[in-house]
C-alpha cells in the first residue's frame, strides 16, 4: 500500500469512515458480526479483530495518516458517554481524529454544544441501527449547531447490509431540506440506493459519498454498483464529493482491497488523490 499512495505522489491516507469503539461494547458488536441478526443479515468475518494496539500500528504501517474513531448511539442515555471515549481516545492516539455522536433525546443539544467545545471534528450516526427518524424535533438543534460548525456529519443512511430503521433518501433529505449547509457524508456511497443519494450528492453543496466497502468483490457479488453511475462518480469525485472510507476493523478481506477496487475503476490518479487525499483534508 504505501508504494501505491506515494506512486500517487501523496502523503498518505485518509480515511474517514473507520471504527474504534469501547472495549465491552466493541465485544457486542464483533459478536454480531460473527453470529448475524436482524441488522447484519448472515453477518461476515472480521479480518482485524486485533488488540486495539496492533489495529493502530497496522494503520499507520499502511500509510493511514489521518482517522477518526466512529461510534454510534443505539439508545437514549449512551452518546455523551460514548463521546467522552471517543475524544480521549482521540486525544491519546496520533492521528485519531475527535468524532462524536447522538441521539435523539432531549440533552443532545448541551451534549453535542459540549463535544464540539472540546474539539470534535466529525460526526457519526447510524440510522438503521439506531432506529431513528433524523427528522424529529429533538435533534433539531443539533442539526443546526453541526450546519454552523461545518464539520462532517458521516450517515449510515441506506439500507446496507439489510433494510431497517428510518433508511433510504427521504429522512436525511427532510433534514437538508432544513438545514442545507449542513455538511453530510453518507456512509457507503449509499448502496445499495446509489441513485437517490448521488443525486443528494450533486444537489447539496456540502454533501458527499465515502467509499466504505463499495466496488469490493465482496459488495459487487449483492450490491453492484451501477456502470451508469461511473460518470457521475467521477464528476463528485473530482469536484471534493467523494472522500476514502474503509469501515476498519470490521471488514472481511485486507484493506488493500478497498484501494485495488478504487483503482480498477480506471478512473484516473486526479481522480484517486481526490478521494484519498486532498477531499477529506479539505472537510477535516
């Protein structure tokens, strides 16, 4: 990987979409991955269920300059502590950069007021585990507060692996129609709903697609993406819509994969220093 990136002549990498979370609860959601379940589908291996140590080491061995450590609310009372670890986490780990989340409930105002003074620089939420409409009025001032601080809000917003909770186009759409500056990065290029959400992509100036596990063998066998979408990708891409993200740690082949199936799209080096570079930089 790293003679890839510096053929590119870049730095690095930055991914946007990776994942450190909890230890105990870090055990729970590996678990789901192995077993399978209402919210996985049949679930699949996890190539780097590693010591938090080692997962840290490989990602600065592979060239990964800059990450966040993603973690996602399921229930009312656990995102003001889920951030207080995750900025920590932050804070004691070169690279790492401060990320937080919510939910909706009523202190998620003061929470998130709270994370973004101490520093946080993206956002995470996931709408199908969470089982949340964004739309409803308890997180309106949190919409509001991320639109004005501009920083990255990344949205697991489609129906992958399987459908549930408030997924799909619409919901995250009421809340653009709302608050248009806000700065949305939708999780897994939106599959398997690539449509609606590229057109989100061009409609909205602040919102873009990650990477996250799309055109790998392992998606293209039950999710293809569509080759009518190539021209559009590359246009998002290279106009800073399209940024690297790998779901790190919980996916069941080599990082490496996510970067040869990015580059087999024959899309060209502008194209591929965009997305693993220059786009995130520009939102972090």
């Amino acid at each position: 990987m790293p003679g890839w990136w510096r053929a590119l002549g870049l730095p690095g990498l930055i991914d946007l979409h990776v994942h450190f979370l909890p230890e105990r609860m870090e055990r729970r959601v590996w678990h789901h991955f192995h077993h399978g379940g209402p919210l996985m589908g049949e679930g699949w291996p996890i190539t780097y269920e590693w010591p938090v140590e080692r997962r840290v080491a490989r990602l600065r061995e592979l060239g990964v300059r800059t990450f966040p450590a993603l973690a996602y609310a399921h229930r009312p009372g656990m995102a003001a502590d889920l951030n207080e670890w995750t900025l920590g986490f932050a804070r004691r780990t070169p690279g790492c950069l401060p990320s937080a989340t919510f939910y909706p409930e009523p202190e998620a105002g003061k929470y998130v007021r709270a994370a973004l003074d101490d520093g946080a620089k993206i956002f995470k939420v996931h709408l199908q585990v969470g089982d949340f409409d964004p739309r409803v009025p308890e997180l309106g001032e949190v919409w509001g507060l991320l639109a004005e601080a501009g920083v990255p809000v990344v949205v697991h917003a489609s129906s992958v692996p399987v459908p549930g909770g408030y997924v799909g186009e619409e919901p995250i759409s009421g809340v653009l129609r709302r608050h248009p500056r806000l700065r949305v990065v939708i999780a897994h290029l939106g599959m398997p709903e690539y449509d609606p959400f590229f057109e989100l992509a061009a409609r909205y100036e602040r919102v873009a697609l990650d990477t996250t596990m799309a055109f790998t063998d392992f998606s293209e066998r039950g999710m293809p993406f569509p080759d009518r979408l190539r021209p559009a990708l590359l246009d998002l891409g290279l106009a800073g819509k399209v940024v690297l993200g790998s779901d790190f740690p919980t996916i069941p082949y080599p990082y490496a994969h996510q970067l040869e199936a990015l580059d087999r799209l024959d899309l060209g080096d502008a194209w591929l220093r965009a997305v693993c570079w220059t786009n995130g930089a520009a939102m972090v």
